[in-house]
C-alpha cells in the first residue's frame, strides 16, 4: 500500500461542534504531519508527530488537538472552530529518519465551518 | 528567516511549448528540494526531487536543475500537455532541520 487515506473527504461543522480527522498510512512511515492549506496558498505545517509522539506544534491554537494512536494513525480534533479555520486539511507521512525524507500527501479533507 | 521564493505566479504556454518556474532559497545548509504538482481539489503530488549531492535530475519530460552557489533551482517541463495544467510548489528542507519550506505556488495553464 503505497497511499495516505483521509477521511473524511468533506467535512461542514457549526462553531459549536466536535469533529474528527483521520489519516492512515500503511507504508512503514514513522513521521507523520498535519497541514492546513487555504485556496491558492502553499501547504502550511500544523503539527509533526515522528515515532508517535509530538515533535512540533508550529503555535496552532488548541481548538486543533492532534492524537497518533499508533504508527500508522493520525488524528485531528477540532472543537469550538471559527470560520477562518476552513481550508483543506492534509495528512502527511514520511520515513522519519530526517525532515529531508520525501512527504507523501494524503487527498485531504476539505472543512467549512459556519 | 528560512525563505523560498518562487516566480512566476502564473505561466501560460502553449501546448509543445517548455515551461521553466524557479525557486530561490535563503538557507544555504537547505540541501533537498522536491515539486509538487497540485490539480484543482486534489492533493499535492511529488512529481520530481532533487538532493544538493547532483546538479541535475530528469525523468521523461521533467527536470529540475540545482544550482547552490546561487541558491536557485528550476523545474522544466518540455512538450507541455493539457493534463500538465496545474499549481506547482517547489521546496526546501535539510538534515537536521524541523519543517519543509513552501514555494507560494506557480499556477501553470498550458493552451491546447
């Protein structure tokens, strides 16, 4: 398997809402990243999770909580979300051995919220 | 702070035609530099990389060239298609650093 799946593909949430993001990889990576991307925008990194634990938080607000249950898992819970916060969301893996190991893109999970 | 800067924004060409978008990087210890190539709704895709050990990669129509002293490298895309019609990103990162550096993008339109 050679693919980094996320689902779910589109997401709507109201600002009061708990929603859920999740990312899978069964390519043996041990690096696994959390990107926000707006229209027309590079990708942004949020958060960089390497052998399961968290090795960066690039000052994302705590309405973003990140969790890798274990190595080939990675989830993004989000609370209490504004509507700046829409974007599409983009899970990442890589080997894990340095940040210069090539990153495979998920497809993404395209989130509005109202 | 560690910087790349991408021209231009927007290309058009012709389909046949070359296409050529180049990126500057600030940090010169930067020494991997992968493309990605983005299509509308869909996610970005490594099409080629390069490592700062080679001046140049190519594979069928797409090669990138390094040039460190400079800090600069190039993507160049020969007898652009349709289907080539997409937002590319170059990048930079390197050993021991702790995130990948963005391009802002080259949105490319190839006329058929």
């Amino acid at each position: 398997d050679t693919e980094v799946t996320q689902t779910p593909k589109h997401l709507v949430m109201g600002m009061t809402n708990k929603k859920s993001l999740k990312c899978e990889q069964h390519m043996g990576h041990r690096a696994m990243y959390w990107y926000k991307q707006k229209a027309k925008k590079p990708p942004e990194l949020m958060f960089v999770y390497s052998y399961e634990k968290l090795s960066i938080n690039e000052s994302v607000p705590s309405r973003f909580s990140p969790e890798c249950p274990n190595s080939s898992l990675l989830n993004l819970h989000l609370h209490a979300l504004q509507p700046e916060d829409s974007a599409l969301y983009l899970c990442a893996s890589s080997q894990g051995l340095d940040i210069t190991d090539t990153q495979y893109f998920g497809p993404g999970t395209r989130l509005t919220v109202l | 702070g560690e910087n790349v800067e991408q021209h231009p924004s927007t290309l058009s060409v012709q389909e046949g035609d070359s296409a050529v978008i180049k990126c500057t990087y600030s940090d010169s210890a930067s020494n991997y530099f992968p493309w990605y190539k983005q299509e509308l709704g869909k996610r970005p895709q490594l099409i080629i990389d390069i490592r700062s050990n080679v001046g140049e990669k190519k594979d069928q129509r797409i090669a990138v060239t390094l040039n460190k002293t400079a800090k600069h490298f190039s993507l160049h895309i020969t007898e652009t298609q349709p289907e080539d019609s997409a937002v590319y990103f170059c990048a930079a990162s390197k050993t021991g650093g702790f995130k990948t550096i963005f391009g802002a993008g080259t949105r490319l339109f190839v006329k058929a």
